[in-house]
C-alpha cells in the first residue's frame, strides 16, 4: 500500500524539519496512539490502538529513524508493530521531504508511505487494516500540518 | 484463540436489549454466529459477554403485510429467504441473491440480521437490499425506528445502531408495477467466494422508454455498499439508449473507493464496476 500526501505548512523549514526529527510529536499526530516513548539510538516504542466497529486491535511495536538528511530535507521513518491477539502485523516506511514553500515562512511537506500487512491475519483483518491504514494516513497528515503550523 | 465469555440466552428482544444496554462496548449479539466465532477465533473480537439471539424466536419468519410490505425477521436464515414463496413473489432478484451467498452450509446458519449488523462492505444482502428500497427495523432503549439500509451501513464492519439497539428485521415497501430488478456478481476465482464487485439494480421504465425509477447499489468496492445516486440521477427521466447507460455507469465507478488485494487492484475493480453496471443497467432498461 502506498499513501501519498502534500501539503503547505505554515511554518519555516527549519521549523519543521526540526519538529520532523521529533519523534514523539510526529506520532503523537498519529490518531489512536496512546504510549510513545523513546529507548535510545533513534529508536522509539508505542502502542497504536485500532477500533474499527467491534474489532480492537492493539498493535505494539517500534519506531526508529532510518535516515536523515537536513540539506537535502528528507527524512526516514520506519515502524513494525504487532497485534498479539489476531496475530497481524504492519510494517511501514514514511519518507518525509519538506522544502521551502512559496511565501515566506511557509514549506512544502511530502510524505510518502509504503506499508505492508504481514501475519496470519486472515480474510477480515486484511481489509480492516488497509481501510483504517488509509484513514489514518490523512488524519495523521492533516493533524501534522496543523501541529507544526505557527499560529 | 477464543477468550472466555458469559453466554447470555434471552427468549425476547426486549431481553437481549436490556442484556445490550447492561454491558455496552463489552457485549456482543450473536444471531448464526457465521461471521461472529471467526472473528473471535481470529482474535478480532473479544467480547467479555455474547447475547445469544438462539431462543428469541420472535425475530423468526418471514410475512407479508396488510400495506403490501415485505418483512424479514432478523433471524430468517439466508436459505429460508431463498427459499420462500413469499420473497420470491415480492422480488426474485432478492430470492436470487440470496441464493447465490457463499455455501449452502452457511446459508443455512448465516441470518439477515447478523448479515446486516456484520457491515461487511462485501456481502451480497445489502447491495441487494438497497436496490429494493429495504428499511432495517431497529428496536433499542428508545423507541422503535425504521431507517433506510444505506443509513445503517457507515464505515467497514460499522453501523449506526446506538448503544443497546438490536436489528428485528427488515421490511420492503411494495414494488411498482413493472419494476425489473437484477443483481449481478463478478467471481473470478470460486463460485463461493466474496465478490469482486457486486451490483444490483432496479427500475421501472415507462411505455415510451423514459426511466421512471432506479436504483443502483454496488458491493464490495467501498468501505461500505455504495448507492450509486450520480447513477441513477444521470438516467432518470431519460431514454436510456446505451451511450446514456455507459455514462451512468462512468458515474457508479467514480463513486468507488476499491482497495487492492487478492480479486485484483484498485483500478481493475473500478474498470470491472463500470462494466457490471452497465451490465446491470442495460438487464434492467433496455
């Protein structure tokens, strides 16, 4: 599954690039994350909780930078997590480009995602977790572009 | 890997209703239990308590009433709705499709009201049913309400039903006189499998071709069924001759949101949407 967003962000580029590298902030756009916290070397763990009608998953895992590159602006987020009890897992790689925008103070944010659903998830765990994969990706972009915004 | 659960068994609605309301989030209603224990197997679901709808044989049978109406109890079996003379004389598309879910075997044990409180966007029941003009009666807390199929169905395995609310059945209003009804699926891999995209359809057409009514539902192509209105706006009160029933079919793909997996991708879904309701539409217009 790929995702895709665009957006213009109300703040300068340092400013977000900054916020970018801030891992528990970036997650904590994420809707339905409810721990984040970091265990050293770039390397963060959580727990993301998924209601989807009757169906909660609880997925734990880990999130890490896997690269960085401030003048080039790119930065690299990648994530596994795991629900125990339905024996699913996602896997996932976010590529966060941020340039200047055209006014001043203002950038330009893409994030690219390319996720994966493994594990012995069967025949209604496999749509559940793309559909909120996929409503989740625009939340989460949307509640970036406004956390990073200068007022 | 099932959890252990209270099993609670009510011999009425107004029981398990209370039984609904006492536990909230914690309690889940189980009718034929077809989708239900596998997904407690699976470890999707882990209701603390499941309300057993076995003994609530007030949400049996199927009848016909004084307005002409058609209503299905919740706990009708796929194979009674196949089967009975009653749904057949109202629509034999309803009949047909029912017909045609999955196996025998699950047909005997899956329930309307199980199917519909399921919400899974790939059934064939709410396609269906949407194309008839079917209402869900709904008995909860509050009071009795009746709301349009495509009004229950919000978001994949999500409905509308408040807190305490169990689906008692579903009733169709009459069918005009001449109404042409079909309901198409595409099974590409077996015959009992989920669809790649369903569609139903029904319309009445006047003596001099103009399209009087119609209704379009597809499946299996959103997180919900989809009515497709664009659709049937783009034919209503026309002729329709086949540019009109490709454009109107043109209208039902873009109303798609497909996501990608083992019946094909995203784009082929939508490409196989406009074709079967094309061909949905031309079986009930042409």
């Amino acid at each position: 599954m790929r995702f895709e967003h665009k957006s213009t962000v109300n703040a300068p580029r340092a400013v977000v690039w900054a916020f970018l590298l801030d891992v528990p902030r970036v997650a904590h756009c994420v809707p339905g994350v409810e721990t984040i916290e970091s265990i050293g070397d770039d390397r963060f763990r959580g727990v993301l909780k998924v209601a989807v009608g009757p169906v909660r998953l609880t997925l734990t895992g880990e999130v890490a930078i896997a690269s960085r590159d401030e003048a080039a602006g790119i930065a690299v987020l990648r994530a596994t997590a795991a629900d125990k009890g339905a024996g699913g897992a996602v896997s996932a790689e976010m590529r966060m480009v941020v340039t200047d925008g055209m006014a001043p103070d203002t950038s330009e944010l893409q994030i690219v995602t390319e996720a994966q659903v493994m594990g012995r998830i069967g025949e209604f765990g496999q749509p559940i977790i793309k559909r909120k994969a996929d409503q989740t990706m625009n939340e989460f972009a949307a509640n970036l572009g406004r956390a990073i915004s200068v007022p | 890997m099932t959890s252990t659960y209270d099993l609670h068994m009510p011999a009425t609605a107004r029981e398990a209703i209370d039984l609904l309301a006492r536990h909230g989030d914690d309690a889940h209603v189980m009718a034929g239990g077809t989708s239900l224990v596998l997904m407690m197997q699976q470890g999707l679901i882990r209701p603390a308590h499941v309300v057993s709808l076995h003994k609530v044989s007030e949400l049996r049978g199927i009848r016909s009433t004084a307005d002409g109406s058609l209503e299905i109890g919740a706990l009708a079996t796929h194979r009674e709705i196949e089967r009975s003379p009653l749904v057949r004389a109202h629509s034999a598309m309803l009949a047909e499709a029912f017909a045609r879910i999955a196996t025998v075997r699950i047909r005997e044990q899956a329930t309307l009201g199980g199917n519909l409180a399921h919400a899974d966007p790939a059934q064939d029941p709410p396609p269906a049913l949407i194309a008839v003009g079917a209402l869900v009666l709904i008995q909860g807390p509050g009071p009795a309400r009746e709301i349009p199929l495509e009004d229950l169905l919000v978001d994949i395995f999500t409905t509308s039903l408040e807190p305490g609310e169990l689906i008692v059945g579903v009733r169709i209003p009459p069918l005009a006189a001449g109404t042409r009804a079909v309901y198409l699926k595409f099974l590409p891999r077996t015959e009992d499998d989920y669809a790649t995209v369903s569609v139903a359809a029904a319309a009445v057409v006047a003596g001099d071709g103009t399209v009087r009514q119609l209704r379009v539902a597809l499946g299996a192509v959103g997180a919900t069924p989809i009515r497709a209105r664009a659709a049937e706006a783009a034919l209503l009160g026309l002729k329709a001759d086949e540019k009109a029933i490709k454009a109107a079919a043109e209208r039902a793909a873009e109303a798609t949101d497909p996501i990608a997996d083992g019946r094909g991708s995203a784009g082929y879904k939508r490409s196989m949407a406009r074709v079967f309701t094309e061909r949905a539409l031309r079986a009930v217009l042409a």
